[in-house]
C-alpha cells in the first residue's frame, strides 16, 4: 500500500515570511495530491489539492507543487499570518476513480511567530 | 450549515461497552468515508460507502467495528465490546464521485472518543 511521509513535524517560521512544508510518497500509481489544515479540535479542512497531470498550482498566498519523477510534492504558504498557525497534513490516494481511501502523512505544526 | 456534520461531538464509555457514531454527509455527496485519527497522528482510512454499498474496508476496522449506510445518506458507526485502544477521534467525510475523476473529501468534525 502507499507510504507517505511528511517533514518537518514541527515548523516556526516569522509572521510576513515563507513556510515550506514537503511529503514523499511510495506508490507510483498515486495520482491525487490534497493537503488538508486542521485546528485544534475541529476535522481537516481541504485548502488546495494537485493532480499528477500538473505539476504545480497556486491559491492566492498557498502553492503546491509535485515531481513525480521523484515521488515528492511540497506546500508553500507565502507573507504567513496569524492565522495560518495549524496543523498540515498531507495525502495521497492511489487506484482508479478515487475509490480508495487517502492515505495521510504525519502532520506538520506551523507555527507564525509575531 | 451545508457541511459534513457529526454526532455526538464526545463521547466517553467504560471498557466493555458499545458506542455508536452517526455521520451525516454533504446532501448531494454519494461516497461517504471513515477515519480514525489518534493523539498527533494524521488520520487513518477504515472504510467507505458508495451510496449504500461499503466498497473497502481497511485492515484497521477489526471485526468489533460495523457501519452501515443503510438508505444512502447518513451513516453510522458502531463498536462493540469497546477497548482502551479504540480511543481516538472518528472522523467522516463525504465527497462526490465523478467518472475518471478523483474528488475532493470534506470532513466534518470528528467524534473524540475516551474508553476508560
């Protein structure tokens, strides 16, 4: 089955400034990249997913890209703020139509500094 | 509210006894999935229904765990014989099949569940 692992589990970065966090998966049938936020006692919320026909895309200050070459697929959150504090997970899902489950990385805390 | 919505919120049960969860999805959404998400883990697949037909179970949902989604929309969750183990957050999502395509899984918020 797929393996997917996320790094850093812990990222402090400045308000204003960049975050950068980054997932490798093992299965090369995977094909459906989402990143999901999670506050503290609420469900994840998707904030932008990738398919492996793209190799990158953009949401206002959030940015995903994806080397499939390399099995690897990174989030970037530019000018952080406050409110972007959380934890970020990544997944992947492998099979055809969407039918499997997502398979989650570990999480990262991001943590904005003022 | 047009989310993913569960109950209850919390739960707590003694060792031995038998809890229910109920999820109700996003009203046009036909997939409806199961997850359980321990203390700083992400969460982990355990099953998932199109319509009213469980189509994959993960090797996680021991034979304690049952869900059903008996009309097609709501579903539930029941785990018999609960252990000290089972305690996590059970977390629902929904999303909406497309032919060929992979769609986007919305969450609700989870039921925490403490086994003492």
């Amino acid at each position: 089955g797929e393996n997917v692992e996320q790094h850093p589990s812990t990222l402090s970065v400045q308000e204003g400034d960049s975050a950068v966090i980054k997932c490798t998966y093992s299965d090369s049938a995977s094909n459906y990249f989402p990143w999901y936020k999670q506050e503290l006692g609420k469900g994840p919320q998707l904030i932008i997913d990738i398919r492996s026909n793209v190799g990158e895309k953009k949401d206002q200050r959030i940015a995903v890209t994806l080397n499939k070459t390399a099995k690897h697929f990174s989030l970037h959150i530019t000018e952080t703020q406050p409110e972007d504090s959380a934890v970020y997970f990544c997944a992947a899902i492998s099979g055809g139509g969407g039918a499997d489950g997502l398979t989650f990385g570990k999480g990262t805390h991001l943590i904005i500094q003022p | 509210d047009t989310g993913v919505s569960q109950d209850p919120r919390h739960k707590i049960t003694k060792r031995g006894q038998n809890v229910t969860f109920r999820c109700d999805p996003i009203s046009e959404h036909n997939r409806l999935y199961w997850y359980r998400q321990t203390l700083g883990q992400g969460p982990e697949f355990l099953t998932y229904f199109q319509n009213e037909a469980q189509l994959e179970k993960s090797r996680l949902l021991s034979d304690r765990f049952s869900a059903e989604r008996p009309k097609g929309s709501f579903s539930t969750l029941e785990i018999q014989r609960t252990e000290q183990g089972d305690s996590a957050m059970y977390l629902c999502a929904s999303s909406q099949a497309l032919r060929g395509a992979y769609n986007e899984q919305f969450f609700g918020p989870g039921t925490r569940l403490t086994v003492l």
